[in-house]
C-alpha cells in the first residue's frame, strides 16, 4: 500500500514525465502545474504556508525548499549548480520518502495503527436544532445510556462570529441540559460551519481567528458546558494550516474543557480510484491534518455517512443498484485510515440513523445512474413499503431497503406529497437492494436504502472490534428507529 502511495505522490511530483529522470529540475524563476504540485506537498508539510500554491518558483518556494532538503538530508548549503535550492532526482526522492511516513497518510497500512482504546466505551449523539422538541424528548428517558449530547448547535456568521441557532438558552435546551447535568451527561454543543470562503478568509486572518477562539471558549465556560464540538465543513485544502492554527489556539483557551473535533470521512486512494489510474495531482491536497486533529481534539468523531456511489473499489464488488449510507466495509476503512494517524482512544464513530432515496436509471451495457432525491426518516420509507405490501430486506451495505415503482405509488396515493414531507428530515447519502418488489429494473425505478437499529448495531460492533474510543449517532430528533435504545448499551 505504501508504494501505491509513493508512486502517487511521484506522479503529482512529475506531472510531465513518466520516470524520475525525465521530470525537469525546478529552481528559482521557474512557474507551471509541476512547481505548483511541489508547492502544494510543501504545504501540506508545513514548510511553506497555506495558498502560496501558485505555480512560480520565487524566494519563499526557495527557501521552503531548501529547508526541506537540509531536514531530509539532501542537500544543506551551497550553490544552485550544486543542487541546493533546486527540485531535482534526489530531492524527489525524499518527498517520496516523505509521503510514505506521513502523518497524513492515503493508503491503509495494517502494520501502523495506533495502540487501542482504555477507558469504558462511550455512547453519544447528536440532536439538531430543527427538531429539538421530539430530540430532546427521545433523549430523555435514556441519559443513562449515554456518555456525552451534542445540541446542534451554533453556526458561525461571515463575520466570524458565533451564531446560537439552536437558542440554547431557551426552551427546551435550557430544561434538558440541566437534565444532562443531573445524570453526569457531558453537554458538547456543536459549533457547524459549512462556507469554505468564510472558514479561510476568518481563520487566515490572524486577528479575526484569536476572536472566534476567544468566543468559542468564553461561550463554553460561561453556559456551564463540558466542551465544544467543532464541525466545520467544506474547507479548502489552503485551509489546512489556519485550521490546525486554530484548534491549538481553541484547546489552549479551554482549560479543562473538551474539544471534540468531527471531521468528514477520508476514504483511502485505493478505494476512490480504478486500479491502474493515477490520481490526479491534489488527490490528497486535505483540508485536515490528521496528526494536528490528534494534538488539539479530545474526540475525533468521524462521520462516516453519505457513500453514496463514491466508492469504486466497492461499487464493482456489491450488487447493484448500490449507493448506501455507509457500507459497514466502508466504515470499517475509514477507522482504520484515521488510526494510522490519530489514537483509537480519542477517535469516536459517527452513526447514521437516516436513509436516502434515489431515481435509478439504468444505462445500456454500463450500469445505473443515480439521482439522489432527498434524504428521509426511516417512518417514510417504511409507510411505502406498507402502501405497497413490500417486505424491506437487508441489503449488501448492511443496511435495510427496497425498490419500487413511483408510478405505482402516485396511482394508490395521488394526494400525498411525500417529497415536502421528507424533505423537513435530515441531511445525509443512501441507497437500497432490491426488495423482492416487482419493479421492472430495465426502466426507471426508485431505489430507498437506510439505517434501522440492526445496521446500527453492527456499526457499534464494528467500533468495539476495531478498538476505538466509541461512537456517535447523527442524529436523534425522535424519527429514528426506536429500536436503537435496545442496543446502546
């Protein structure tokens, strides 16, 4: 696996040439797209700062570069003529190095995960904002349960200021969260931030960062609260410095609060290209750097939710139509990935409790396309299934679904119009097998695929085998299976 990484990072390293020796050399005063892959693996190693990507070789890729050749033992001093400061076979050579030890790392390596967990395992959720009611209600009777509750949650303005969407001061957070506290429940609000533009521009701007640090903590220690999660989304890969920057100037302000970090799911290069294709040059240009995320955040959850038709390597193993939420194979890579670089005692696993419905169109000698339609609750697509006396059945994702006809069900059920009714639920990705229902799969069908309590449950058990800290589930809002309070525990 390290060698497939190492020749993917050759390739964006000598985008013009198909052996080491034919890549040009690079020195000063040189511009194009291989200067600018050179600078984007030196910023992604922190030897130069974050959107100086710019494809000229000028004084600041100069000296990065020869920083970097005296750390790796190239080259420490010297002339141009003798290779100091210029991007040629050896230094090559020693990002290939680089790459293959990285604290970043793209491809699975069984031998490098970090130690497993110590501690009891933790149970956790999130309950967003726009169903509070039924989420704080589905939560209550069930506080024993659970480890920590994360009210979702503040957002943050263009202007870098916080927001409290939720209106946590109010009711009913306000009675819940002193509810939580009786029971020793960690309260963990979560901060979401989802515009990429904004996120650089406040987090690159050193004087508007400090102030969101600054708010975030004075928030947290003011409402009493046992930490903050942070869920910004969305962010450019120039982000990557300012984003670290900014949890280690948070986790210094917080005392003895928590951080927890969520983070999306990064999927191994094997598994997001065909074998044989070379990703392309900022196949692993993150926007998150794993070994930072490890220093600054007591939790790491990872939402591992949204597959969709992502992943090539499983797409042409299951059967299909396929494009789950989260394939417990799926799953089962991303952890491992994340514990070649972050400690299995901090990393928590995020849980779908939602599913997705697609329009599946088959193509002729070349499989289905998929259009998602919206993401639903589990009551919806069990409600069509009962209209249309289908029986749901496990899938090969580990989750449960079926197929069935749109036009069928608009023909018993003309007045209802259930896509404004499943639209009001969530956000997430599915997919589903087919059902045993009578669709004719040559011609356009609906394809619904979610997670019940029983996927769940296996996800659950999958987090104990691989030896992390716990999971989380997103999301409570009282629409999930009901189920699922059998097996948190």
């Amino acid at each position: 696996m390290i060698l497939k990484f190492a020749l993917a990072v050759f390739l964006a390293l000598a985008p013009f040439g198909g052996a080491l020796a034919a890549a040009r050399s690079l020195s000063l005063g040189l511009s194009g797209d291989d200067v600018r892959a050179v600078q984007n693996e030196l910023i992604a190693r922190h030897y130069l700062v974050a959107g100086k990507a710019t494809g000229y070789f000028g004084p600041l890729t100069d000296a990065a570069i020869k920083k970097f050749q005296c750390d790796h033992n190239v080259i420490c001093s010297g002339l141009s003529s003798t290779g100091y400061g210029v991007v040629g076979p050896k230094t090559r050579v020693a990002f290939l190095s680089a790459s293959a030890a990285s604290d970043n790392p793209a491809t699975l390596n069984p031998n490098a995960f970090t130690p497993r967990a110590v501690g009891p395992f933790e149970f956790s959720g999130w309950i967003p904002y726009w169903r509070s009611a039924t989420g704080t209600q589905d939560v209550l009777p069930h506080f024993s349960q659970l480890t920590s509750v994360m009210p979702f949650g503040y957002s943050v303005k263009s202007d870098g200021t916080l927001a409290d969407t939720a209106r946590i001061t109010e009711e009913p957070w306000a009675s819940f969260i002193a509810e939580a506290k009786r029971n020793k429940v960690r309260v963990i609000p979560t901060v979401m931030w989802g515009n990429g533009a904004s996120i650089y521009k406040i987090l690159s701007n050193t004087a508007t960062r400090i102030a969101l640090e600054n708010e975030i903590a004075n928030l947290v220690k003011k409402n009493g609260f046992d930490g903050i999660d942070i869920d910004f989304e969305a962010k450019p890969h120039e982000a990557i410095t300012y984003f670290s920057t900014f949890l280690k100037g948070l986790y210094q302000r917080m005392g003895n609060k928590l951080v927890y970090c969520t983070i999306e799911a990064r999927m191994p290069l094997e598994d997001r290209y065909s074998p044989g294709t070379a990703p392309p040059p900022d196949a692993t240009d993150y926007a998150n750097d794993y070994e930072e995320i490890n220093k600054y955040c007591d939790r790491v959850e990872i939402m591992a939710y949204d597959q969709g038709t992502i992943n090539i390597r499983l797409n042409a193993i299951r059967k299909a139509p396929y494009a789950p939420v989260a394939d417990l194979e799926w799953v089962e890579s991303l952890v491992k990935l994340a514990a070649q670089s972050i400690s299995r005692n901090k990393i928590v696993l995020g849980i779908p409790t939602y599913g997705y419905e697609y329009t599946v169109t088959p193509i002729p000698g070349n499989g289905y396309q998929y259009k998602l339609l919206w993401p639903f609750n589990p009551r919806y697509a069990t409600e069509i299934a009962a209209k249309l006396l289908i029986t749901p059945s496990r899938n090969e994702a580990g989750e449960i679904g079926f197929t069935y006809d749109p036009k069928i069900l608009a023909a018993i059920a003309p007045a209802e119009n259930e896509s404004t009714q499943t639209q009001q639920t969530v956000a997430s990705s599915s997919a589903a097998q087919n059902a045993g229902s009578q669709v004719n799969t040559g011609q356009p069908f609906n394809y619904l695929s979610w997670s019940d309590a029983s996927a769940i449950k296996d996800k659950i058990n999958l987090a104990k085998k691989l030896g992390v800290r716990g999971i989380a589930i997103f999301k409570i809002d009282g629409g999930e299976d009901p189920a699922i309070w059998d097996i948190l525990k």
